[in-house]
C-alpha cells in the first residue's frame, strides 16, 4: 500500500495553496468587484419636449475628446421628425475661438426615455455600434433646471445646466446625485463660462 505524503510536506502543500488563493484575490478580487458593481440607475421618466433646448455644461470628467474646450461649454438638442434628436456641442478654445461638434441621439429605452445613444461619426458608420457612445440622464430637477448625465461604467459624467449661474446649493444637489450613484465626484473639473454667451447654435439641416 503506498502511504501519501508526511504531514510536513502536506503543511507546505496547504501553505502554498493559500498563498496562491491570497495573490488570486489580490489580482482578481478589485475587478470582481468592479465587475459586480450594477450599473447607475436613470431617472424614471424624461420629457423629451421639456428637455430639448439649451443646456450649459457646469461640470465634466475631464476626457480627451473636450481637451480643446477652455469654457462656455453647451449643448442645444433639437427633436427631428424621425423621433431622433439632434446634437449641437459647442465649446470655446484656448485662442478664443468656438468649436463646434455636431451629432444625432436616439433613445434606446422608449419607456423612460432616460437612456440614449449619441454618434458624432458620419451618418455612413452608423452601422457600426462602437461610434454610438451611451448617454444616460441620471438625476433630473423637477424643474428641469439641471441635469446629470453619465455612462453606465461611470466613466464619463456632466452636469448641465439651463443657467450659467447655476445656484450653489443647486449645484451641489446635483453633484451629491452624481456621488449617490457611485461616481467619483473628486475626478469633476467645473467649467468655466464668460460674461457673454455664446452665439446661439445653428439648426442642423
């Protein structure tokens, strides 16, 4: 009859298997998490017809595609016949000059219509679903004054505005909405807007 191994050699045997379980949680266990993680939730219901207009950014995680915009910061959405919704992004560079990037929403959850998908791409890679970026409305004022809109990973977030000037008190309302839904808040870098507005958008064709 062959005997199995001494009890030192079963001692090391168990201590490198819990060596190795403890590097595995180590390495695995943050994006478990992470993974784990639900994603934020929307506002129940959004008015399409009330939300459309002028919205001025007063927030954002920094991210590459605004690194040219230094302040005056906006977004004029405009409804379409064919329910989608036009996108007017205009923001003002470091020499003084507006830039503009225009693109189409369309809603992907006709329920509550808080969830959207936006493409800036040409109209010829819309077929392609990595140029639709999300575009989620997750903490709405009754009033429709502001907005925080973000992504389900939460990495991308703004907070909107239909005034400049937007009241502290209504300010941290909506950055105490965003950190409620699990975003890093510490990440957001307010936007900065001149005494004069920017010139209203065009309507896109």
């Amino acid at each position: 009859m062959r005997r199995g191994p001494g009890r030192a050699m079963q001692g090391e045997v168990f201590r490198a298997i819990l060596c190795t379980l403890g590097v595995l949680v180590l390495l695995l266990g943050p994006g478990a998490r992470a993974r784990a993680q639900d994603p934020p939730r929307t506002v129940e219901s959004v008015d399409l017809g009330r939300y459309v207009g002028r919205w001025y950014e007063l927030a954002r995680f920094p991210n590459s595609f605004q690194n040219q915009c230094v302040s005056d910061v906006t977004a004029t959405y405009e409804t379409r016949s064919d329910g989608r919704i036009d996108v007017i992004n205009r923001c003002r560079t470091a020499a003084g000059e507006m830039d503009q990037a225009v693109g189409v929403a369309r809603v992907e959850d006709q329920q509550s219509r808080a969830k959207l998908k936006v493409r800036f791409a040409p109209a010829y890679l819309s077929f392609l679903p990595f140029v639709w970026g999300d575009y989620w409305v997750l903490a709405l004022d009754p009033a429709y004054r502001w907005a925080v809109v973000g992504t389900p990973d939460r990495e991308f977030l703004w907070i909107l505005s239909r005034d400049p000037d937007l009241a502290e008190d209504q300010y941290a309302a909506a950055l105490a909405a965003a950190r409620a839904q699990g975003f890093d808040v510490s990440r957001v870098m307010r936007t900065d807007h001149m005494t004069s507005a920017p010139a209203p958008a065009p309507t896109v064709p």
